[in-house]
C-alpha cells in the first residue's frame, strides 16, 4: 500500500504549508495489534475482508490529529471497531458494521430518514446492512454536514458512498440501485487514496497551499 503512504504525505506536506500547528496532520497509528483483530473478528460475524486486514495490519486506522469536521478523515481501528460493537449505550453503540448502521452511528445513532417505513422498509435496510459493510469515512468540505463512507461488498470490492444531510433524495436513489447491483469496483487502496486526495484538495480549496506566504516572503 505504498501509494496510500505517498498519498498521506503529501496531504500532510499541505497541510504543512497552510498552518504551523498539527490540528489537522493525517494520522496513521502503526500496525494493529493481533489481539484487538482478533477481538473485531469476534463482534464481526463475517470475515473481515483480506485488503482490509492487509490495511489494519500496515497503518492501523487513519485519523486527523483533532480536526473531524472538513477535509479529514475516520477509518478507526480495530479496538475502536470493537469497542463500539460492544457499547450498551444505544447513543454511542455501532449496531453492526452494515453500511446504513454505520452511517446512522456516525451521526449520533439519529437519523430519521433510516427508520423503517420512513424511506426503507426494514427488509431493504437489513439486505443494505448484509450487502455492504462500512469501515469509517471521510469528509471534504462541509463541515460536518456530509461524508463519504467507504464500504466493501460481498465480494471484497470496495467504494465510497457520498451521504450530504441536506440531499437525501441523493443517497436514496444511489442506495436503491444498490440493493440491485453493486457498484464497487476499487481496491481498499484506491478509495483511500481517491479519499486522502479529495480531503487535501478540499484543504488546499479553502485555505490555500501556501505558496503566496512563500512567494511574500
């Protein structure tokens, strides 16, 4: 996963030129623990996809420093995983790494538009849960009000599905033509460059890259 590598450091050689402190740095806590895969595999009743764990086992997860609202992005680790799996609060508590639980669980485990009978049936939310699992997201410009969450499908493709608060008719129709196809055709890597990229970009779109404090001086 080298080009991930080179993708994080150049989001942060950006972010390096637009402020002098490390709120927004991207992150990657190191190799995970065998245990805390073990313990994730033990909540997760299906296997975890072998790209994913390749993923866990190099970087760990992938974090900003602080910032969690625009240009960032949240793939937790495993423990974090884990431990959201095991929570009883029903508040803070993933109900289960299914893509439409984990979108909801991003937002406080409240968002009407997924209750059933609201736009889904609880049939077509349970067969969105099975079909696509999600793993965390990441956010470009909008200040808490919109992600991408990055999912793998049943056959260990991956994509990013866009989710604005403000556009659910958006998300609606791209989830219905998921439950009839899926549309992931990227490795874990891709998504994630395609992700890191898109953040930096967002970066740089709102704060500038630097250059014309380099060129002043």
């Amino acid at each position: 996963m080298q080009r991930l590598q080179d993708a994080i450091d150049q989001y942060n050689a950006s972010r390096t030129r637009c402020w002098d402190h490390d709120y927004t740095t991207l992150l990657a806590p190191g190799p995970a623990a065998e245990a805390d895969l073990a313990r994730l595999r033990e909540r997760e009743p299906r296997p975890l996809p072998a790209e994913l764990e390749a993923f866990y086992r190099r970087f760990g997860g992938l974090h900003n420093h602080h910032n969690t609202e625009s240009h960032c992005l949240e793939l937790p680790a495993p423990a974090a995983l884990a431990e959201g799996l095991e929570r009883a609060d029903e508040w803070q508590r993933i109900r289960s790494l299914g893509l439409v639980d984990v979108i909801v669980h991003s937002w406080g485990n409240d968002r009407y538009e997924f209750e059933p009978g609201e736009a889904f049936a609880q049939a077509e939310l349970d067969a969105l849960n099975a079909g696509y699992r999600c793993f965390g997201w990441y956010r470009t410009d909008t200040v808490s009000e919109s992600a991408w969450y990055v999912y793998a499908d049943a056959q260990e493709r991956f994509g990013a599905l866009y989710y604005d608060q403000d556009g659910f008719g958006h998300v609606e129709r791209s989830l219905r033509a998921m439950l009839a196809a899926s549309p992931a055709r990227q490795s874990l890597e891709e998504v994630l460059c395609e992700g890191v990229e898109r953040a930096r970009q967002a970066m740089i779109e709102w704060h500038g890259d630097g250059s014309e404090d380099a060129d002043s001086a």
